[in-house]
C-alpha cells in the first residue's frame, strides 16, 4: 500500500517539489495525507513533503485523522 500511495503522491505533486519552483503566495492543499500507511511511515513521509513545501515558500492546508 505504501508504494502505490507514494507513487501517487509523486505524479500529484512531482511539479511542486522541484528544487527550482517558486511557490510564493501558492496554496497547497493536502486532504488526508498519507493515509493507509502505518503510522510511523505516514509521518516521515508527510514530513518529507510539508519541509519541502515549505522551504519553497508555500502555504500549506493539510488534514488528517491521525490521532
């Protein structure tokens, strides 16, 4: 499962994560992000893609159900 949904992951926001995009004043919106991977593999992931956000200048909206 975590394959597939990395490999989604990749083809959806593959453009966002380029080192050379400039996402000042963009708004990414995450709905659920990393769900159905185990706990532990889910938070190092949407760590991964939220620093990389981030460090782009985007804002970011992001849920989850993780309690």
């Amino acid at each position: 499962m975590l394959f597939f949904l990395a490999a989604i992951l990749s083809m959806a926001i593959r453009p966002l994560m380029q080192p050379e995009a400039d996402l000042n004043n963009t708004l990414v919106l995450i709905d659920e992000i990393a769900a159905g991977t185990d706990p532990a593999e889910g938070v190092a992931l949407a760590r991964a893609v939220l620093a990389t956000l981030h460090g782009q200048g985007a804002m970011t909206l992001v849920t989850t159900h993780l309690g």
